[in-house]
C-alpha cells in the first residue's frame, strides 16, 4: 500500500475547561503515512497523490511523515539534500507549494534534508493556502541511540541541530516538532504558553523506541498541556538498515489515540 491517510475532525468542544482553544475553528485534518523508496520521483508523486486524496475527503491540514523524499539512512540524506533558497534546484519545496496553492490548504511537510551554507539540516516546512512558505522547523533534539543487539544510530554525525521553536498561524495556532523533539515536554509546555492549539510532531520512531514510547509521550503531551498532538510516520519498512514504527496518531486533550 502506497499511503495510509486518516482524517478527523477536530473542534473546539473536543477541548475541556479550563483551557479553550480560541483559535481553532471546525476542521478536518489528514495525516498521510506515506510508504518510502529510494527513488526521490516516487516519493514525490506517492505524496502528491496522498495529498489529493486526503483534499477529496475534506482535509484543510494535512502532515507529512519525517523524511519522507528518501530512506531515513545516513546513506541518504546528502544525496536527496536540497537548498531551500534555491527553488529550481528544490523539487521537493515547489511540490509542497504547489499542492498547498492548488488545493487551498496548508501543508506540514513533514521534514526533509536542507542543505544551507555547507550544513544539513533535519527540517520542516509550513505551506498555507496560497502556496507559500510560512515557517520551517529545523529539528532540535538529535536522535542518537545505541542498543547493542538491536539499534545503533547517530543523527548528530550528519545533522546539524536547529535552536528555535516553530509556531504558525493558519487553521489555529500550530507549534512544530521533529520526531526526538516530542520526548522533551519542555518543548511542548512552551508552546502550550505561546497560545498553541495543536502540535504536529513528523516522527520516524524505530520499532524498539516506538513499541515502548510512541503512543505514551503524545498521550503524556496532550493530556499535560491540554492540546492536540498530531503525529505522522513513514510506513514500516523492514528491507532497510532503520526499521520505523509506524502508527500515524492523532490525540486528544481528553480521549484515546485514533
């Protein structure tokens, strides 16, 4: 299967007193788990699709998963790295916008490898309904693990870290993390005090990490700060070196992941 997408709707009765969402009108959000290749072309028209697909069913906010353009490897991320400033050499970028402007929606891209003056980044960017770049994310808490006998994986050795917070204005307020960012509630409480309504984690969890924490830190983010936590991960896929989890989420203040 080339994509999973669910959708829901998220109102403000879904938020319990005593904090209200003000900024949150009724909307239908679409989180597309999209299955990765090696070829960059494939991804890119696996996701397109996903993106109409999920306009037909009513989406306005639609998240991609994390490094979505290529296999989540070290082996991968220079060679499928693009610069952000140049949009001609950015295929990635003007796919997002595009889609964003055609369908009138706004699109958290997931994150993909930028390349910018000499250093890769782990990034994400925020398209609005008109097509344009609104924010991006560049991802803050590097993943580094090493489990003997399971995993061994070192995001510092390629990634450079980002150092801002990311909120955007568009269906609400919406605060930005990649993935490790989520397992740091400091992160989320910050955006819980600048007014978010709704945080969108891309994440690529690996089986071991996935299993034990994936569902527990959104549940423990959006029952802590009283927000929706909105996740989305490249489907599993074991032929590789990183096996991800899975599971695209969306929580609630109150209820069970769906």
């Amino acid at each position: 299967m080339a994509a999973l997408w669910n959708t829901r709707n998220l109102t403000m009765a879904d938020a319990p007193n005593p904090f209200q969402l003000p900024n949150i009108t009724k909307f239908k959000i679409a989180l597309c788990q999209l299955s990765i290749t090696s070829d960059k072309n494939q991804n890119l028209d696996r996701a397109s699709r996903s993106i109409r697909l999920s306009v037909e069913q009513g989406a306005k906010l639609l998240v991609l998963p994390e490094m979505w353009n290529c296999p989540y490897s070290s082996d991968y991320f220079a060679k499928y790295a693009e610069d952000f400033d140049n949009r001609d050499a950015s295929p990635t970028l003007s796919m997002l916008s595009e889609a964003a402007c055609c369908h009138g929606i706004t699109i958290i891209g997931g994150s993909l490898p930028e390349w910018d003056h000499g250093r890769l980044y782990n990034t994400c960017c925020i398209f609005g309904p008109d097509g344009r770049l609104k924010a991006k994310h560049r991802k803050i808490h590097l993943f580094d693990i090493d489990i003997p006998g399971e995993i061994s994986f070192k995001e510092s050795d390629t990634f450079t870290a980002g150092d801002q917070p990311t909120i955007v204005d568009t269906v609400g307020r919406i605060g930005i993390g990649i993935c490790h960012d989520i397992r740091f509630p400091e992160l989320a409480a910050l955006y819980r005090k600048r007014g978010v309504d709704i945080i969108c984690y891309p994440g690529a969890f690996n089986v071991s990490t996935g299993e034990l924490l994936w569902e527990l830190v959104q549940r423990a983010r959006a029952v802590d700060n009283q927000l929706f936590v909105a996740t989305c991960s490249p489907s599993r896929n074991s032929t590789g070196s990183y096996t991800t989890w899975g599971h695209s989420t969306l929580v609630g203040p109150k209820e069970s992941p769906t």
